[in-house]
C-alpha cells in the first residue's frame, strides 16, 4: 500500500505480517521462556539475563546498527516486529529494548572514533548501552530544566547531580547521560546549553556514581543514580557541546514507533488470552463469549489495536523514508498505549476472578502495560505536542 502526505512523494507501506522469517525465529526464542519464567523473575526481583542473552546472540538487539559496524542494518519497521512479537507471545522486551535504540544518538552524532570503537561491541552485546539518563526528581518532563551539571576543566567534566527512574543501569555497561554544561540563564534558549555524554559505568561506580535499585509495580529494574564529583573524560561527549538535547530529541521519534509496537503486541496477547478464555468458560451453560457483553469490549480493543498498529506503520515507513514522521510516531504511541490498556482491562474482566491469579499472566501483563501511557512520555505530552504543532494551537507551557 502506497500512502503520502500531502505534497510529498508516496511512501510504502506494508499491511499484515511483514518480516514473516523475524517474527517466526523471535517466536522460537520467546517459547523458551514461558510465563513461569517472568513471574519467577518478579518473585527474585531479578533481571531476564538469560532470555537478554538469547536476543543478542541471535543479533535481534543489533537489529538496528549498521552492518558496517556488525549489526543487522534492519529498517525501523523491522525493529518494531521483534519488539512487537515479543510482546504478542507474552515475554517483555523493557529489560533490552533500549539496547537497540539508545546507540541511534551515538550513530547520528558520535565522532567516527567513537562509532568505530563502540557500535561493533554494542552490536555484539559485549558491551550493554541500556542506560539512558534523562529524567530527574525535581524537573520531571521539563527536561531542559534539569539540574545535572557537567563543568568543564582541563582534563575532562566533574558530574553532579541526580537522576530518577533510570532503567536497566545496574545492567549496563554504558549509560547516555544528558547534563547541563552551561547554566540555564546564561543560554539564549533553554534547549540550548544541554550536552550529551557517554559514560563507561564500570569505571565510574565507587568514583562519584552511585547507583540505586528503585521498587516499583512492575519488574523494569530500574534505579536512582547520584554523580558526586564524577569525573569523567572529554571524550565521552557525543557531538558538539550545548546541542544534546537536540540530539535526544532526534531519536524520539524512532523510540515512539518501538514501544508503540510493544503495548500493540502486547494488545495482541490480551485479545488473544481473552478470545480463549471466553470460548472455553462455560458459566449458566453455554460459554461466556456467547454474551456480547463479553464479546464487544473485546471486539473493540482489537478494532483499537488494529488501527495503532496502522498509524504505527505508516510513522516507520515515513522514517524509513527520510520524511517528518513526528505527528504519526506521537499518535501511533499514544493510541496504541491507550489501545492496549483497553486489551488488558478487558481480558482482565474476561478472565472473572481468575485474572487476579498469577499463574495466568494476566495480572503482570496488566501491571506491565500501564507503563505505557506514561512512559517514555506521558498522554499529555503527546496531546501537548498534536495540540501545538500539529493544529496550531497555542502553546500551553
Ligand atoms: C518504570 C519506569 C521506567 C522509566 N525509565 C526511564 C529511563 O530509563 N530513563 C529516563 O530518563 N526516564 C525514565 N522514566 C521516566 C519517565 O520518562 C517519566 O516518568 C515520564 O516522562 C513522566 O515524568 P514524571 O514522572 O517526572 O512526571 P511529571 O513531569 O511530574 O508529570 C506528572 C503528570 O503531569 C503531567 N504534566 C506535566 N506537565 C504537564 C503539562 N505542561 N501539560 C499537561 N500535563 C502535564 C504529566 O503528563 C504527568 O501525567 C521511567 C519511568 C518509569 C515509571
């Protein structure tokens, strides 16, 4: 299918299930870890390691480094299948998935030095870059408000500040960090005076880097991560000095179709584990699905996740094209966070009191997909954003 924007050349879009060979081996690896193995993973507060290795070493997670730096060169649609099929099959791709897309600012804006010395190790999993330091506790979504510092000196910066909700960071070799190198009023525009860093974790742990486990609903591993005098050298900044926050914003886009193809895949799950259900349970005999008070919520969510997944496909293949893919990306995240919380809430009340057991993973998987009309950005944000510079309404922060 051909679609276009308007003025613009026709971009391609494929429908149905493209990638069919990714999505049959994805599947193959994710049958090795069953919802057993998840729950197990909530009952030790512990992290997916094994299924983690069995992504990069079938080079899933290099999905989108180029071959010339030994990953696999897939467009961004492609990503979103394996993301996406993971998350159908009823594991959880939030303990790796930044692996895939954190390098994206490193592969846009990184010297050839740093390319060359990180992107093939990446691709190989020798070293983990699934760290990405943005938020903090005090600024929250104002990220160009946020109070990190790196101050320059003769050898290197001196980092001090804090972060919150850093996901994987006890799991990583390497961490981005995003940290202001010129104080707020002393830049023209706030976005202004933001750098990008990245950070060897090995090194600097006990030298200025603390970092700290976060319990939250769900098992993300994530953590609090303090810099206290962290010393860190020139060369960990990723392009020119002042212009990070442009960096990060880049790579936005990309990051929104892959979690959007998570929550659609997880839709999917739910839909399919609610379809079961309400075939198999018979209750004043005859079974549940018979009752439309049953059968239209969860006609209704798949009709939701169908047209998230489209919007979804058009976002990667106006990226895949070179063209401004912001609009789509944002409402393809955005209806597929809202698309799969309506799967998960409606499986939930399919499956009766036995949603509340753990042995069907419904619970988890429930708990799991709230996350995302939160993170990586919040609804509001994305209304926000359709609002402003889409509609041309006025802005409103
Ligand atoms: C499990 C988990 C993992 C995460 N992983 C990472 C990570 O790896 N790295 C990282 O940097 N961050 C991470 N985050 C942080 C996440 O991106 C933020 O929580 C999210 O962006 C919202 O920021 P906040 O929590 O500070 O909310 P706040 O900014 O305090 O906002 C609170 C609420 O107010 C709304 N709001 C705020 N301002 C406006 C406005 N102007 N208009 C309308 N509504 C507004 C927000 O939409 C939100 O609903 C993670 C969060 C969680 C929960």
């Amino acid at each position: 299918m051909n679609v276009s924007t308007a003025g613009s050349a026709p971009v391609s879009l494929e429908l149905g299930e493209d990638y069919p060979d990714i999505r049959d081996a994805v599947r193959k690896i994710c049958e090795g870890y069953p919802g057993a193995y998840w729950r197990k993973l909530e009952d030790d507060n512990a992290y997916p390691t094994e299924f983690v290795r069995a992504l990069t070493e079938s080079g899933f997670l290099g999905a989108l480094i180029p071959e010339e730096y030994g990953g696999a060169g897939l467009p961004l649609r492609a990503a979103a299948v394996i993301l996406e099929t993971i998350h159908a099959a009823g594991c959880s791709a939030g303990a790796c998935h930044a692996q895939m897309y954190i390098m994206g600012t490193l592969l846009r804006h990184g010297s050839e030095a740093q390319k060359a010395h990180y992107l093939p190790k990446i691709a190989s999993g020798e070293l983990r870059l699934q760290a990405f330091g943005v938020t903090e506790p005090t600024t929250g979504t104002d990220t160009t408000q946020l109070k990190t510092r790196a101050v320059k000196d003769a050898d290197g910066y001196i980092v001090n500040g804090q972060k919150v909700w850093t996901s994987r960071a006890l799991h990583s070799d390497l961490m981005l960090l995003l940290a202001r190198t010129t104080s707020a009023d002393q830049v023209k525009r706030k976005a202004d005076g933001i750098s990008v860093f990245l950070i060897d974790i090995r090194e600097c742990l006990g030298k200025g880097l603390e970092i700290r486990p976060l319990e939250a609903m769900i098992n993300h591993n994530t953590t609090e991560v303090f810099f206290s005098d962290l010393r860190i050298p020139a060369s960990s900044l990723i392009g020119e000095e002042g212009r990070g926050f442009r960096y990060i914003l880049d790579g936005m886009n990309a990051e929104r179709v892959l979690i959007a193809a998570e929550a659609i895949g997880d839709a999917r799950f739910f839909t399919r584990r609610a379809v079961e259900y309400a075939n198999e349970r018979v209750v004043f005999g005859r079974p549940i699905g018979m009752n439309q008070g049953i059968q239209f919520p969860i006609a209704r969510a798949y009709a939701e996740t169908e047209a998230a997944d489209l919007m979804n496909r058009k976002a990667a293949a106006l990226f895949a094209a070179g063209m401004d893919c912001g609009e789509a990306a944002n409402t393809a995240k955005m209806l597929a966070s809202e698309a799969v919380w309506h799967a998960a809430d409606t499986c939930f009340q399919t499956f009766g009191g036995f949603a509340f057991a753990r042995e069907y993973d419904v619970e988890r998987k429930w708990r799991d997909c709230r996350l995302f009309q939160t993170a990586p950005i919040s609804t509001n944000l994305i209304l926000s954003y359709l609002a402003e510079h889409v509609l041309g309404l006025p802005r409103s922060y």
